[in-house]
C-alpha cells in the first residue's frame, strides 16, 4: 500500500475544486437577470436611470438610444502551500526524506457583464447582455 507522504492527493482535489469553481461561475446567467431585464422594456427613460442608475456608456444613432451598463466581477482563489516530512525521496537533505512542500499562489479572475438597453421615442424597446461574466 502507497502512502501520500506529501499530499499530493489533497493538492490535486483543491485544485479541481477551485478550477469547477471558476469555470461554473460563467457558464450560467442569474436566474433573475432576465425577468428583471425584461420587466424594464416599456419603461421610460427616467424610470431606466432610478433602476439602474446613471450608465457607463450612451450612444444615439438615428433615434436610437443605447445606454450600457457595465459590471465587474473578480473572483480569487486563494491558492495553497504544505510544507511536510517526505519519507522515500523527499525533499532536503539526507537519504530517504527530509523537508519538502508546495507552493500554490493566490489567482484572480474578472469576469465582465455589459447590459446595454435600447432606448426609442423615450421608452425602453429592448435589451442585449455581452461579456463572459452575464
């Protein structure tokens, strides 16, 4: 029987761990989002700026209004060190063990979500979500 003398076994499942995590936080929108989007086409402008409050960006084209707002996410992992007693070539110093470990850093992770509405005659007709963070 093999022994995880070093916790190798252990550092691979945080790794997984965290690797799903970041991955499964992108995949899929809030469920809410899209009601909440939803809920403003008809609403006028000024009831678009109380919810949502003033946009990052505006651009008009030919009676079209388009107001985004952009929002940020970061995400951070923070990382793992284990520092242990190897016995059968570990680290250090000796034959057959001595003082060994690793290493992992902390990693960061943004995710951006632009939701921009669509603006005309004063009302809102319509909205899109753009980014890997939505």
């Amino acid at each position: 029987m093999e022994r995880d003398v070093n916790g190798a076994g252990k550092r691979r499942a945080w790794l997984v761990l965290g690797a799903v995590m970041l991955l499964g936080g992108c995949t899929v929108p809030a469920l809410q989002r899209p009601k909440v989007l939803d809920s403003m086409v008809g609403q006028s402008t000024v009831e678009l700026l109380r919810r949502f409050g003033v946009p990052a960006r505006t651009y008009d084209v030919q009676g079209h209004n388009f107001l985004s707002y952009i929002e940020t996410q970061t995400q951070v992992s923070p990382g793992y060190s284990s520092w242990d007693w190897g016995w059968g070539g570990g680290y250090g110093y000796g034959y057959g063990g001595g003082w060994g470990g690793i290493s992992i850093p902390p990693s960061y992770y943004s995710a951006t979500c632009q939701t921009t509405f669509e603006v005309v005659g004063d009302k809102v007709v319509g909205w899109k979500l753009y980014g890997g963070g939505c």
